[in-house]
C-alpha cells in the first residue's frame, strides 16, 4: 500500500471491477485513489480511514457508478488514409474479401492513399478515431503500420502512431506490420519484398524507436508461412512482441506458427485447427478475437471458443478498427458481437478488453487490472452491473475516463481540438459522475 500523503485524487461511492478475476472481482460500495499516476489505494469505503478521507488534493464522489481497469483496444488499424466504402459496396454486390483484394482493392486501395496523405492528414483522421475509441473507455491502443508497404510510409505510420497521445486521452502501441501485403511495385518479386522487410524497413523500424512489436499477415492473399515465420522471428529476435494474423480465411496452421515462433498472440482465429489450440495452449499464446471483422465480412466461421476455453488458452477481443474489414471504433459493439457472435461471456468479453488485452501487449504488470501500483488508467461507467457494457449497442455510458490519474469528460474527447495533452475536469457536487439510469 502506497502511503495515503500525497494522494493525488480520491473516487468514493463507486463499485469496482477490478478484472483481477474470472469473476470480474467486484469490489462493492469501494473507494479508489491515485498519486502521482497510479492506483495508491483502492478497497471498501468503509475501510477509509478519517486521515485518509481528508488526505487526497481532489475528492470525486461517484454515487454508485461502476469502475472499470480503462479499456485496451490491443488490435487495431487506425492510422490510414482514405476509406473503403467502395469495396463495402462490392462485397454486397457479391465479391468477396479475397477477389476485391486481388482485383485491386481492398489493402492496396488504402496504401494508395495513405502514400499520398501528409503526416498532419494521417494524425488528424487517427486521433478522430482515436477520440472515439476513448469515448468508449480506450486508454490504451495499440496501433499497426501495414499501409504503407515502403520504408517512408511505414516509418512514418509509426511516428504518427506514436505522436497520438499528444492529440487524445490514451496512450498507444505501435506496431510494425509491413508484412500486411505484397505492393504491386513487387508483383512477381515476392523474395525482394521480404528481404526489403528483413534488411530496410526492421532495421530502420528499430533504429526509429517506436515499434513495440511485430506482426504479419499469414493467408493465401497476403503472406505464406514461411515468410511470415522468417519476419516474425527477426522481429522477435531484435527484442519485439510478435503478433500473427492467422488463419482468418482459411487453415494454414498460423496458430502453431505463432506458438512456434514464441509469439505472443494469434489474431482472428475463424479457421483454427484443433492442433493449433493445442499449441497455442501449451506456448502461452494469447488468442485475439476479432468478432467486428467476422461481421463485416460475413465469414460463416468462428473460432473455435469452445476449445480455446477447454485448453485454458487467454482470450483478449478487440475492434480490429479499420477501414475495410472492421470499420468500427464502437467498443459495446465490439463486446455484444463477441458474445452473441462468437459465444464469449460477458465476463470473458469484459477481461478481454482489459487484463487479457494488456497481456497481449507485454503490459500485463503496468494495466489491465485495478491493483494498488498499477497505473490509474480507468474508466466511469453509468450503468447498474458493468455487463450491460455487453448488452447494449449504441451509445457509450461513460461517465468520465481516467488517463494516469487525470479525469476527462466525455465531451473533452468530442470537441478538444487536435493538439490538446492535457485538460481536467473540474469536480463539484453538481459535476460529479452520475449514478445508474
């Protein structure tokens, strides 16, 4: 326990989940406090003592609102120019993933136009998304590369990934995914693209300092097994995460790949084998759910949660934001899609966007959770049990999020202008978080 001199601010009358449990472990009528950007005390209200109660800079009664570990969005593509609705279109006309993709479209669309955005284009449009995200309760994204498919571009999809926290209330995660597709400057030389990825593009990712892990597109239409072996354990090799998005349209082992390669997690997952949880399960990988993709795109599969929960394999859920697959930043959406598409609880659902989530991105000792030391990235819900954040589909509830220790309100997110770090709410009686509705 962190001493109570110092705190920084004080939330009371406020139920806690603090997801350090498969039971959401609930903490009723509880309190929480922050110092210096951590959780430094949290437990029943009861247990405050007088000294305490009058020891915090800011006290923020909450009348009973939920709090959760702030969100973790642990997959997604929100840095991209232009926008898809063009294939949207096709696939309803008929066309399916893999044909507008070879036709064209699809990835390739999207590098056109994130090669010709400016930097200032590319962050505007993210930290659009990026607001939106938090108004759901995101206070931490992780961010991929992957549409550029030069070394200019990647490098600069990861500078403007990691300039967001500038513009928005969450940090991020940045992520090199240059193994996304074959450019077409490279039809018919897939060999040199690879070694353009092995010898230019992660060297120079490195070097630059932003990427915190690796990822690669395992399918028929983008990268084979053994290229997406060969970049995964260079990435793994020079100190990054590794993450695979495996076995999305059809079976090609990613799922073993990613437990061979000592990946930290498999991503979209509609084909899985049964060996590939197997090997998942016994390599600790981390199975990432992407229920908006399987919606978007009508894939009839869904992994296979049933085995994945037999074997005791984590399972984290994300949005997959992106423009052509999973065009969705609504994470309420995200969760009843998980549940009622793939068949996930609505605990499983709520630890998958929060402790699970932040395994998959190595920060599984720093967030996730709500522990005394970790940090006081939170958010404020106005709901009566935090599963309704899984029933329903529209609006967010959030009554205030919580970035290392300082409150937003919602509408911060909506109308800060672009380069805001940094704005508190100001807390008083008539301000503070409302109870149920």
């Amino acid at each position: 326990m962190m001493p109570e001199a110092g705190w920084d601010r004080l939330w009371t009358g406020v139920q806690l989940a603090t997801m350090a449990d498969r039971s959401l472990g609930v903490i009723r009528d509880g309190a929480i406090a922050s110092a210096g950007g951590r959780i430094a005390w949290m437990g029943k209200e009861a247990d405050l003592s007088p000294r305490q109660r009058t020891s915090a800079a800011e006290v923020i009664p909450c009348g009973g609102a939920w709090m959760t570990p702030g969100f973790i969005d642990c997959h997604t593509h929100i840095v991209f120019g232009g926008d898809r609705s063009g294939d949207f279109r096709r696939r309803l006309h008929g066309q399916s993933y893999a044909d507008i993709a070879r036709a064209g479209g699809g990835i390739m669309s999207t590098v056109r136009a994130t090669r010709r955005a400016s930097s200032e284009e590319l962050t505007r449009r993210a930290a659009a998304r990026g607001r939106e995200l938090a108004g759901w309760g995101v206070t931490t994204i992780e961010v991929k590369s992957g549409y550029g498919l030069d070394l200019e571009t990647e490098l600069r999809m990861l500078d403007v990934a990691a300039a967001l926290p500038r513009h928005i209330p969450s940090g991020t995660s940045p992520t090199l995914l240059a193994a996304h597709a074959i450019p077409p400057e490279y039809a018919g030389r897939r060999g040199d693209y690879l070694r353009l990825i092995l010898e230019e593009i992660l060297p120079a990712a490195l070097q630059q300092g932003h990427a915190t892990a690796i990822d690669a597109f395992c399918e028929d239409i983008a990268f084979t097994p053994a290229e997406a072996r060969a970049i995964l354990e260079a990435g793994i090799a020079a100190g990054l995460h590794g993450r695979l998005h495996a076995d999305q349209l059809s079976d090609l082992d990613g799922g073993a790949l990613a437990a061979a390669t000592g990946a930290r997690s498999a991503d979209h997952l509609e084909y899985l084998s049964g060996d590939g949880v197997r090997a998942m399960a016994a390599a600790g990988v981390c199975a990432v759910l992407l229920p908006g993709a399987a919606y978007t795109l009508r894939v009839e599969h869904s992994p296979p949660v049933q085995a994945l929960r037999r074997a005791g394999v984590t399972m984290a859920v994300a949005t997959d934001a992106n423009p052509g697959s999973s065009p969705i930043t609504n994470v309420g959406m995200i969760l009843n899609l998980a549940c009622i598409r793939f068949g996930l609880t609505p605990e499983e659902a709520l630890l998958g966007f929060t402790s699970a989530a932040a395994s998959v991105l190595g920060l599984e000792d720093d967030r996730g959770t709500l522990e005394p030391g970790k940090r006081a990235d939170l958010a404020l819900w106005g709901v009566e049990d935090p599963l309704q954040l899984c029933y329903w589909m529209g609006s967010s509830p959030l009554r205030s999020l919580i970035k290392d220790g300082v409150p937003w309100e919602p509408a911060d997110r909506r109308l800060g202008a672009l380069g805001t770090t940094r704005r508190p709410s100001t807390h008083s009686p008539e301000k503070t978080a409302r109870g149920p509705e």
